[in-house]
C-alpha cells in the first residue's frame, strides 16, 4: 500500500510541474499554432489519464495483495 501512495505522490508531482513549466514556456513565447495547442491538449489528457489508470491498477492490486494475505494469515490462525 505504501507504494501505491507513493506512486501516486510521485505521479501528481510530475504532473504538476509539467503543468507549471507548459503555463511558464507559454507566457514566454507569444504566438501559439494550432499544431501546438492540439499537442498540448494531448500531451495533457495523456499526462491526467496514463498515471491515473496505473495509479489505481497499483492501488486495487495491492489491496488485493493484502487481503489475500490476511486470508491466509486467518487460515494459519483458525488451524492451532
């Protein structure tokens, strides 16, 4: 569980500073292109939805770890 919790730390950092350093680089530059800003975009939804969907196949496969391990430590106990 706890690296789940860190993944997802870790993956929110990243995004918030390729968040920061996109709105950084276009206040610079004054002219945006339409190839540009549909690159953005899909860098960004990729950005949100790629470490999401591994943030929660981490956190249900860990949970799941756990609870197969409690199974099992449930078993040992009800068998003395």
């Amino acid at each position: 569980m706890a690296a789940a919790i860190i993944a997802w730390v870790v993956v929110l950092l990243v995004l918030l500073g390729s968040l920061a350093g996109s709105m950084i680089a276009t206040r610079f530059s004054g002219q945006v292109n339409g190839a540009e800003i549909l690159g953005r975009i899909i860098a960004l939804v990729l950005m949100l939805t790629v470490p999401t969907v591994l943030g929660v196949l981490f956190t249900v496969r860990s949970s799941r770890l756990y609870k197969r391990a409690a199974v099992v430590e449930l078993r040992e106990a009800s068998s003395y």
